[in-house]
C-alpha cells in the first residue's frame, strides 16, 4: 500500500471552525442566535488498536472489551488515520488494550509519522511485551511515551495492576529514558494509591522522567465494580490543592485533569485557558476496534457515540448521541442552573454516570471537563 504524507493542518486558536448546534426541543422557541465555540476539530486522535491487555487493572476504563479483545487491521488502521487526519487531526495518540500487543504496532507508529502527524504518542503499561516493540522504535518516532504507573511503590501500583508490573515498569522506564525516549508517566489516583502517588514525583525526577500527570479515577468499565476505589469531589480537590504545592519542588513538570473544582478556583482555569467542555469544542475523538467514534471519555460504556468508522468513512450517529448531549446544556443547564459562569451548563455525561451533578453532592464544587489539563508547575 503506498500512502501519500497530506500536509499539515493549519493549527488555530480562534473559533473559525464553526459553530455550536443549538438543538430545538418540541415547542420550545428557536433561539435568534448560534453561541460561537472555540474547538480544535478533531485535533487529538486517540486511536484503540487493539483491546487485548495482558493485564486486568481494577480501574481500567475498558471494561468488558478486555474479553473481547477485538483489533484493528493494519488496512483499516491505515484508512482510519487518513480519514482523521484530512478532519484536522494533528497529534495521534496510539492506545489500546495494550497497544503494544498488536501484531502491527512498530508498522503504525512509523504509520502515523508518515501521514503528517505532527505528535505520535503512545501509552503503554511497559511490561515485558512493550519493552521489547520499544527497542525496534527510536526516540524520534514518537513526541513522547506515556506509561502507566498507578502508585509511588509496587505495594500501591501491584494492587492495582498485578505482582511485578511496577518493577517491571520501572526497568522499561528507566530504559526508555536512558535511550533519548521523552518518558512520561501517566497515575490514575483513588483509594487505594492515593497516599503514596506523590512518590511517583521522586521516581521521575530519579528516572529523567519529563513529565507526570495525574486523574481521578472515573467509575466506568472495570470501575463500575470497584466504586469504593473512587475519590469524592471533594477528596479530589483537596489532593490537586496538595499537589499544587507540592510539584514546584521537583525538576518534572506535572500535571493534572482538576475534573472537579471549588467554585473560586475556576477564574484561575478559566485564565489558564479553559473553554468548557470538550463535548462541544471537539477538540478531540476516540475511536474504537468496532468503528465507534466517541469525544468524551465518560462515555464509553455508553451508546451515545459521536459517530462510526464504516469503509474507512465517518458515519454520524444519528440516534441519541453525545454531541447532542453536550450541547443541550447551551439552551437548559445540565445541573439546573449553575452560577459559575465558565462551569457552561455542567456535565451532562456526570449525570448519567454518577446519577447526579457534582455540584448537587458538594454546593461549592463544579464540575471541569475531565478531559482538560492543568499544570501544577507553570513553566518558568
């Protein structure tokens, strides 16, 4: 197959790309305006290659595609990376399951690069199978590599992920930092590791590590049968508050998805660039073995996909959808009239799976789209 490098898309950080839809409910009034809404258009492409994993992490926001283990040709990975790549996308990210597992990875990374991707990142539990695809891959082939670490020491990170993946993860992190490879450790934080996460702060500055960031853990997937893992807002908020404190100290940058925050803390996301949920902007799309197209995260376990992938084509989901969803706080607010002027209507995809708004549980708590990072050391 001979493929053709497109040229790069024109980044932009206006709101030219279009508009907010503002869906029209029966009987109710068309409004007498669009709301503009900055967006990206698709510019990060998160790519599922494969839902294999030799590991069953009790957080793991994949759930039952874990058994099913389906992956994607390299044809159809090939025509899907096309496809987005001509909707705007400029920073792929290449993720599974276990991306490393696929029989195709080393072929698609290089893939990515030949396409006009600007950024290609991966994110892998670095055992002993990735270890292995990563010595057949330079340093340039990638932005940067993520691995999962979830806990500052193998008691916390095995608990949650399997007996001897922490130190396994550590001998791939180490060797990929040793090879020139940006290394970036990537902590999802609950119960059962939130005591001792900030280790992980130590580690990299130990390892090289360029960067660490952390979020909560989300009840979706495998989650939904642990929920006494998951934080409270308020548990959360107060662990970004230390965090903020705390990551001035190190050499790594860090970061963190606030997912909540107090409602005197949102003028400072707002300054620091955030523009609501990503629902709406379309900064991103994640798409999925089966063709299914989702922008939010959240949403997973859901039918309310943005779109699918058919003959290499994307196909709008047409049926309740989450584009549809999210911009339906525009007209009527998702948590019934929030005060916060940058909350924008709240999280709709919060309601369906917690059963009810942040800011109903916790009056000074809103929600922030969990998809949108902040730093917790603001560069020099």
């Amino acid at each position: 197959m001979t493929t053709v490098p497109l040229a790069p898309p024109r980044l932009r950080t206006d709101d030219d790309y279009g508009h907010a839809r503002m869906p029209r409910r029966a009987g109710a009034p068309q409004p007498d305006r669009i709301d503009r809404v900055a967006y990206g258009r698709f510019r990060n492409v998160y790519l599922y290659i494969t839902e294999a994993c030799q590991l069953r992490c009790e957080h793991c926001y994949m759930g039952e595609r874990l058994d099913r283990a389906l992956k994607m040709g390299l044809p159809e990975i090939a025509a899907t990376l096309v496809t987005w790549r001509r909707m705007g996308g400029s920073k792929l990210t290449v993720l599974g399951g276990e991306p490393t597992l696929h029989p195709n990875y080393v072929e698609v990374i290089r893939l990515g690069r030949a396409l006009g991707y600007e950024d290609v990142i991966t994110t892998t539990n670095a055992q002993k199978p990735a270890a292995r695809k990563f010595r057949q891959l330079e340093p340039e082939d990638f932005a940067y590599v993520q691995v999962s670490l979830d806990g500052g020491s193998a008691g916390s990170h095995d608990r949650v992920r399997g007996a001897g993946t922490f130190d396994t993860a550590l001998e791939t992190t180490a060797e990929l930092t040793s090879r020139g490879f940006d290394t970036r450790i990537i902590c999802t934080v609950n119960q059962a590791n939130r005591g001792d996460a900030l280790k992980l702060l130590d580690l990299a500055d130990e390892l090289g590590v360029s960067l660490v960031k952390f979020h909560v853990f989300s009840t979706i997937g495998v989650g939904h049968g642990n929920a006494d893992m998951a934080m409270s807002p308020r548990e959360w908020v107060t662990f970004c508050d230390v965090l903020n404190e705390t990551a001035p100290g190190y050499q790594t940058r860090v970061w963190y998805q606030p997912t909540y925050a107090r409602r005197d803390q949102m003028a400072r996301y707002a300054a620091e660039g955030y523009q609501g949920c990503i629902g709406r902007t379309l900064d991103r799309i994640s798409i999925f073995p089966d063709g299914r197209c989702y922008v939010c995260s959240y949403l997973f376990d859901t039918d309310l996909y943005f779109a699918r992938m058919q003959d290499g084509q994307v196909v709008l989901n047409r049926s309740d959808n989450e584009f549809d969803l999210f911009t339906r706080p525009l007209v009527t607010s998702a948590c019934g009239g929030c005060k916060v002027a940058s909350c924008q209507g709240g999280c709709p995809a919060e309601q369906i799976v917690m059963g009810g708004s942040s800011c109903a549980i916790e009056p000074d708590i809103v929600p922030v789209c969990r998809l949108w990072k902040s730093s917790a050391k603001p560069e020099d």
